[in-house]
C-alpha cells in the first residue's frame, strides 16, 4: 500500500510520538520499505486459520484471591518525576 | 585474569562450597576483570553491593549454613530484569534513572539461591535490536574480535560471559535476543519454553514472545542457572502451572534420536560458511538426520515484525512521563508532556516499532496485517507441532550470518532485521531452543530446537552434542 507523510503523521500522533518536518521525509521512506516487505505475508494460505495470540493455549495461573500487601506510596512514588503529598503530579487538565 | 575466572559456573560454585576461594576474593576479581575490559562495553552497571553481599555470603557459610547452591557465586543480569536498588535502564534514556523498588522472580531466586548480583548488562534498548549497538551507553563489542558486534539484544550478557567478566549470566529473548548473541560471541544461549521462567520483573517487549534465558559457557551451567529460575509463579498469569522438575543427570542416549534439519536454514539469505560449519557439526552427530521443509521460515521475519511490534507498541504506552520514567521539559499541557517526553526519551529503533506496532493495530489496518499475522503465526505453529511428531528435534543454523562488523546494519533496519530469521520461530510457537558454538575457529551457532515442555530433554541431548563436537 502506499504509504503518505499524513498516514505516517497520524499514526505518530495516535503513538503520542512526533516527527521534525526534517527528518519525516526519511522516516517515511523507511517505514514504507518495511511495511511493503511485511505484505509478504499475504503470499501465505491463510484462509479458514483462526488467529494465534499465544504460544500456550489453556488455563492460565491462577492464584487465590487474597488481600495481600503491596508497594509502600513512598516506594511507588520513588521515580516518579514531580510528585507532591503522596501524589504524582500532572499539568492541570481542568480550566 | 586469575585463573579461577576460566573454570566453568558449576566448577567455581564447588571450590566455594569447599572454602578454596571466598565469595569476595571471586567477586573481586571479576571486578578487577570487568575493570580491565571496559572498553568491551559489556556492563552498564555494576553493583554497588555485589562486594558486600560476598563477604556476608563468606560469613555465612563460616557460621555453618549452607547458602544454597549458588554458594555466593554472581550473576550477570541483563539491565531489562529488574534488581530492587539497582538502577535497570533497559538502555534507554527513558529509564536512566529508574530504581526499581522490587526485585524481578528470577532476581529473587538466584538471590535466594545464594547468588549475588553483579552487574546489569548492556543491551539494545528495550531489547530491540540484533546487534547491541541501540544503547544509549553506546555499543557492546564482541570481546573475540572487537571490530565486530556482539549479536543481540542480550550483547553485553553474551560478551561478559565469553571475555570471563561473569561465571554466567541471564538475558532475555524475545526473537532470538539471547541465541544470537551466544552465537556471536561462541558461548551457549537457551531460551526455555515459554512460561517456563516466570516473566515478572522482566521489563515488557512482546509478552506473548518475551522469555528470560541464561547465557554460560557450556550446557551444563546452563541447566545449573535454569534450575535455579524455573517454575510456576503466582505473580505471572502466563507462567506454566505443572511444577518443575529440577535436571538431575544430562546426558542421553543421542544414537536414537531422530533429528529434523530445517532446509530453509540452509538455503537463500544464509551464508555459506554458515551452512558449510552446521551441516559438518550435524553430519558429525550418530543421530538420524532427514532433511525438513519449513517454508514459513522464509515468513518468520514478516509475522514476527507485526505481531512483536504490536505488542510492543501497547507494552510501551506505559511510559508516560508520569509514573516512573524520563519527563521532557517545557510542554505545554498533559497531551504535550506525553508527546514530548516519548519523543525524546525513545531512540530510533524504539520509535520505529512503536509506529510500525501503531499502524498495525491501527483501524483500517488491523485486519489486513494483524490479524493476518496472527493467523500465520498458527500455521507456523501447527507445521512445527506436526513435524514433532517425527522428530525429537530440528536442527539449524542461529544466524544466517557470522558477526558482522559494528554500524555495518545500523542504517538499514530490514538486514538486521534479517539475522533474527533462524530464531523467530521457537518464540512464535513457544518451543524451546538452544544455540550452541558448532566450530572453534569460527563464531557459528547451531540451534537445536524442541517440543513444548521439553527442555530436560533438550538440555540432556545439548550436553552430548556439545561433548560430540568437542571431539572434532
């Protein structure tokens, strides 16, 4: 498929993630290479297969549901980058 | 180098068992070690307590006590395991400063085991790569010929192991991040069967592929570490519910095995020296031999590029800038302080699948490229599982290539792609796998491949082709 510099910017903006008007150009380029090498999975017979999602098909771990301790708020908040009275702290989202 | 250094894992282990060396003068010289061979670029970090543990260690076992098998041995670990105290980077300016506040399962058992940690190892960041040359710490070299890249994603663990900068060490590998690397740098790397080795704490690339997997230098330290981290845990949902049965005895009776040799690992793409040193190495082995068709192969690299980067993409919406990861300056609002902070704290390669994982899950798209790798990802599944039913195992090259020189693939992201096309499959169908070195002269893996579940076998039937191709 063709692959645009408005495709490309839309899936960038959808990952949260931007690219200068600069290096777009060459990005594009690339990323069109890769996704037409991926089409080649389109030569496979795939017709009547269900999707695999996961190596190990079956009941997965389970545990008792139990009330158990776990991170201290000063052991979660120890990375975090602004943080003020046990919170982390974000720009303000409501006017 | 002390001497000890050159022993193998298990041999270091008895002679602190039996008080000949101490934990702090083993752990003091692979420091010295490390020290001397900086400019490998195998550790990112070392640890700060790795010295005071060993003398704990030493005091212990003076009490009396036994410590547990690891008798205060250290361990190397890759830097996308976390280690509570220990910054884990996972190479990448977005995790620079993280200190992790818990302890990964393996961590905790290799610690429990009376293992000591000695470093974090270097590594693409976030696993992404083939080649350990994707860090912000700068690139790993292949300690035997430092012109060339140590294979990766697991470079620096594979490096340290094989320059005796550790006595082993783990990594993680998620399309062959721990066998190529072992194949490059001629040690032995095993990626058990996933959901073997519980995956908590293991910083997340592509769940449904990610396994952890020790790096040694023979297969016998190998299943002395893999004892140490296998078995079920609560705290993994995938992990395997059947308890594990440590390896007691390896060795197997190899003349009865019946061996598959995949024809698409020898074929286009793979080079010939390659295909030439795997071919003598299997035709040296008292196994039946038939020649296998996986035609898939030449589509693994495709499934795996859209079903690990769609992962991927999802796994790494977590850094956000909030939590506990890098936080650009100057945004404007919360929507900007994520775009900033991921569009400064993610490398090239990072970025790129991220939008390679994007657009495939994308609408529109999901269906066409997804769902359709998805979909092969069964048949290549269903083919392997039916050729296990004649085979005990298949047998290939690990990489279709030796090592190649450092930045020689760095600007074309398809051919370092292309060195995972041996490897992806044992991940996409969850089989266990092991690269061993099938030559002393040169940096060549073969891969043995098993049915689910069976790695006691394959480790036993790796114990005797590595004795098998010693002899050559």
């Amino acid at each position: 498929m063709q692959i645009e510099n408005a495709l490309v910017k839309k899936v960038a903006a959808l990952a949260r993630l931007e690219f200068s008007d600069d290096s777009l150009a060459s990005f594009v380029t690339e990323f069109a290479k890769i996704i037409s090498y991926i089409e080649k999975i389109n030569e496979l017979p795939l017709e009547g297969l269900s999707p695999l999602s996961h190596p190990v098909e079956g009941v997965q771990m389970l545990r008792e549901d139990k009330v158990k301790g776990s991170l201290s708020i000063s052991d979660a908040l120890s990375n975090a980058p602004s943080k003020r009275d046990g919170f982390f702290t974000v720009p303000r989202v409501l006017e | 180098m002390k001497k000890i250094l050159r022993f193998s894992a298990k041999k270091q282990a008895e002679l602190l068992k039996k008080g000949e060396v101490s934990s702090r003068e083993l752990v003091e010289a692979y420091l010295e070690r490390i020290e001397e061979r900086r400019d490998i670029n195998a550790f990112i970090t070392i640890s700060d307590e790795a010295l005071s543990e060993a003398k704990r260690m030493d005091s212990v076992r003076a009490g009396g006590e036994n410590v547990g098998p690891l008798s205060g041995l250290p361990v190397a670990i890759k830097d996308n395991i976390v280690t509570k105290g220990i910054r884990t980077t996972c190479a990448s300016k977005m995790l620079e400063k993280f200190v992790p506040p818990f302890d990964a399962t393996v961590v905790e058992k290799i610690k429990g085991s009376g293992g000591i940690v000695l470093g974090k190892t270097n590594m693409d960041e976030f696993a992404m790569g083939s080649s350990s040359e994707w860090s912000i710490f700068g690139a790993v070299k292949n300690p035997l010929d430092t012109t060339l890249t140590a294979g990766g994603s697991s470079g620096g663990s594979a490096a340290a192991v094989a320059d005796f900068q550790a006595p082993f060490a783990l990594g993680s590998d998620t399309g062959g991040s721990a066998r190529l690397p072992a194949s490059f740098c001629s040690i032995v790397g095993f990626k058990p069967t996933y959901g073997r080795v519980s995956r908590y704490g293991l910083v997340a690339f592509a769940s449904s592929l990610d396994q952890i997997a020790p790096l040694a230098r023979n297969v016998e330290d190998i299943a002395f570490l893999f004892n140490i981290i296998a078995g079920p845990d609560e705290r993994d949902s995938t992990s395997i519910k059947e308890p594990f049965v440590p390896l007691e005895n390896l060795g197997f009776d190899i003349s009865k095995v019946k061996l598959g040799m995949v024809k698409e690992g020898l074929g286009e793409g793979v080079e010939k020296r390659v295909r030439d040193v795997v071919v003598r190495a299997i035709e040296m082995l008292p196994s039946a031999v038939d020649e296998v068709s996986v035609p898939e192969v030449n589509y693994s690299v495709p499934i795996y590029y859209v079903i690990s980067t769609a992962e991927a993409s999802s796994n790494l919406a977590r850094y956000d800038g909030i939590r506990y990861s890098y936080r650009a300056d100057g945004y404007s609002d919360l929507k900007d302080l994520y775009i900033k902070t991921r569009t400064e704290g993610f490398g090239e390669e990072v970025k790129r699948r991220i939008m390679i994982g994007t657009f495939v899950l994308s609408s529109g798209y999901y269906e066409a490229y997804f769902l359709r790798a998805q979909k092969a990802r069964r048949l290549i599944r269903d083919r392997l599982d039916t050729l296990f039913e004649r085979f005990d195992f298949l047998v290939m090259p690990t990489s279709p290539t030796v090592p190649f020189r450092l930045g020689e693939k760095l600007s074309d992201p398809l051919a370092m792609y292309m060195s995972d096309m041996l490897t992806i499959i044992a991940n996409l169908g969850g089989y266990p796998a092991i690269s061993l070195p099938a030559s002393k002269k040169e940096s060549i893996g073969l891969q043995i491949i098993a049915p689910r579940m069976e790695d006691d076998r394959l480790l036993r039937f790796a114990f005797e082709v590595e004795k098998a191709l010693s002899a050559m």
